[in-house]
C-alpha cells in the first residue's frame, strides 16, 4: 500500500501541475525503483494475463495469443462473465478476486475471468502504475475482441466489467475502446491520486464507457474519486471513513467487501436519491413517494439514474 507520505506528494501533484506529452516520465518514482517495470506496449503482453474460473474449473489460463486455447477453454455458455480487474499492489489473488469470485460462483453457475498484471502495480511504483492503465486497458481489450470472435457461443451482453481502485480506471479503459458497447461496467472506489483529465493528461471512469456505469465511493477525496462517474453513483455511509475503519486503505477496500456481501445477501443495501452529494450532506434528500430507496450492488436497478447515499 502507498505509505501516508507518498500518497500526499502524490496527491499535491494532482492538484499543482499540469501534466501533457511525457510529464510521467520525468515524476518522481518513475523508472527510479529497481522493481519498476517498463513494459512493451504491445499486445499480448507476457505482464498481463487472464484466468478462467467456474463452478468446475480454477484458473484456467486464457491464453489469448493461441486461438486454439481460447476454443478449447471450459467456458460456462449462455452465462454471465464477470471480468475482474484489480488496483495497485494487486494480483488474481488479491482484491476484488478474493471476495468477489467465491461469491459469485456460489450465486450463479457462471464464469469469472480475473485479469493479473501485477508486474505492472508493484509498489513503491505507484506513478509508472498509473502509466501503465492504459496498456492494461488496451490489452484487455484485444483480448475481449478476439475471445468474442472466436467462440461464438460466447455473447458481449453477458459481459460485466468490475474494476477496483486502479483497476476501475482500467474498466474505463476497456470501456471506451470497446464503443461504449459492454453492458456494465461497475468502478468500486476508483482510484484517485493523478486521475484528472483537467491537471493530468489521462482518461476517468465515465458513464459514457458502457451502455450503464455504477460507481461505489467509500474512501472520497483520498484513494477515491470523489466527484460522481457513472450512471449511479453511491457513497457508501456518506463515502469517506467507513465504520469500524482506522485507516484510508481499510475504506477503500471496504468497496470491495460491500459489493461482495450485496451479490448473495437476504437484506440488501438500500440508497436514497440525491441530486449532489452537498445536498445530501445539507440534508434536504430523504426517501419519499418520489424518491423511494433503491438496492445498490449487484441487482442494482440499472434503469435508474443519479447520485445516491447507500447506509450500511
């Protein structure tokens, strides 16, 4: 995890400089660390691989740049996938993949593909990390592109984009190469530190990246975005510190967990509607016959639209 320091200079850079060209190059980190990978930017890319599970199947490598092991992978047909992306310091077996896959699994007799680049996110690299989304993004979506060509049986409407922190900034990635034509694509807490496309010279999760985009904020203004992403924004126990939490990383994580807890639960999370979160804080949004509560996680209903406070 990024230590409280780093976070900060971090952080005063987002705020203070501007960023075009090669300004990622000359920050501080980038390339300085021994364990700082500099990746080719092709694809495939041996730091950026993709893992099948299923009811029946544990980590089945899909290895994209053989078509005959995309053929012959043990897919689930006529079945959801849920494609997982993890954030910095991150792996297949790291969150969102540790809390979310067993979950799943356990709802629905579907697949869960967990995309690992975890070369790519080893601290202290937190600035070449962020170089490195876009690549993530792009290699994921050649991936899909070709998954999607060569086993018919498999349908882009049953495709779900989960990306936590770092990795929900690579779903916006996937998102947009793809023409905005995934279904869902779900950013729990994206990552904050240096994603601005007014002082940096990189893309946000937006809620043009896919046909419905529900974002989860639950550490704001720190390792969260704070501003609304999506097509529904909720903010967990008002976003920021979460109950029973010490610290930023126990917040973020949180994310994670809530969303994981919604996919099997008899008591969903509900939300209430609100046009900004200020309004919220002023406490003019209440539950009423026009606003009624709404469940936030996995059976969000992804017909409605606007920012919402989710209590735990």
């Amino acid at each position: 995890m990024m230590s409280p320091t780093l976070y900060t200079a971090i952080w005063i850079l987002c705020c203070l400089v501007p960023s075009r060209g090669g300004f990622f190059s000359n920050l501080p980190g980038f390339k300085k660390f021994k364990n700082c990978v500099n990746p080719s930017r092709e694809c495939p890319n041996p730091n950026i691989t993709f893992h099948l599970y299923t009811r029946i199947t544990d980590d089945y490598v899909l290895n994209y740049s053989s078509t005959e092991s995309l053929k012959q992978a043990p897919f689930i047909t006529n079945a959801s996938i849920k494609l997982l992306i993890h954030g910095y310091t991150g792996h297949k077996n790291y969150s969102p993949n540790t809390e979310l896959r067993p979950e799943y699994l356990k709802y629905q007799d579907l697949n869960v593909i967990s995309v690992d680049y975890k070369e790519l996110v080893q601290p202290p690299c937190y600035v070449q990390a962020v170089y490195n989304v876009p690549l993530v993004g792009k290699c994921t979506n050649k991936f899909l592109q070709k998954l999607f060509r060569v086993r018919e049986d498999l349908k882009l409407f049953h495709l779900h984009v989960i990306g936590f922190s770092l990795g929900a900034q690579v779903a916006g990635h996937v998102g947009r190469l793809m023409n905005s034509s995934i279904e869902r694509v779900t950013g729990l807490d994206p990552a904050s530190p240096m994603f601005s496309e007014f002082w940096f010279n990189n893309e946000v999760l937006d809620k043009s990246d896919a046909k419905f985009v529900d974002v989860l904020h639950t550490n704001i203004g720190l390792k969260g975005k704070i501003s609304p992403l999506g097509h529904l924004d909720f903010y967990a126990n008002n976003g920021c510190k979460q109950p029973g939490c010490t610290d930023t990383s126990c917040s973020h994580v949180r994310a994670v967990e809530y969303f994981a807890e919604s996919i099997n639960t008899k008591k969903p999370f509900m939300a209430v509607k609100c046009l900004s979160y200020v309004l919220y804080k002023l406490g003019w949004c209440k539950p009423s016959d026009t606003s009624p509560l709404i469940v936030f996680g996995e059976h969000v209903d992804k017909t409605r639209t606007s920012i919402e406070n989710q209590r735990r």
